[in-house]
C-alpha cells in the first residue's frame, strides 16, 4: 500500500505538468486554427476579387476580339468592291 502511495505521490507532480502541458498545446491548437480560419477567409476574398477582375479581362478581350473581327469584315468588303470596280 505505501508503495503505491510512493508512486503516486512520485508521478503525481509529472502527471499535472503533463496536464498543464496539454491545456497549453489544446489553447495553441484552438488559436491555430482560428488564425488559419481567418486566413483562409481573407484569401478566399483575394481569390473572389481576382476571379471577378478576371472576367472583367475576359469580357473586354472578347470585346476587343469582336469589334476587331467587325473591322476586318469591314475592311474586307471595302477591298473586295475596290477590287469590283477596277475591273
């Protein structure tokens, strides 16, 4: 029985500075992952503003790809009634 108690009383101080450990490491976890949360939430945000401002390039490149096609086409039937005349 007082071996037991000598144990006890040998581990006990180990066993709470394990606990006290463990609280710590649990409290850094916890702000880990809140900071990694707010991270991920302010470049999810990054993400959305780049998308957006990428379909923003996409749609005047189309623009641009649509007025230079009207141009050509433009251009084209010009040469083409020059070319009719001169005959």
């Amino acid at each position: 029985q007082s071996l037991r108690e000598d144990e006890t009383k040998r581990w006990s101080p180990t066993i709470t500075e394990l606990h006290s450990k463990l609280a710590e490491l649990r409290t850094e976890l916890e702000m880990s992952k809140k900071e990694s949360a707010a991270k991920i939430q302010e470049l999810t945000g990054e993400l959305q503003s780049c998308q957006a401002q990428r379909d923003n390039a996409a749609g005047a490149f189309k623009e641009v790809l649509s007025k230079q096609a009207a141009c050509e086409a433009e251009a084209v039937a010009i040469i083409r009634q020059e070319a009719a005349e001169q005959r």
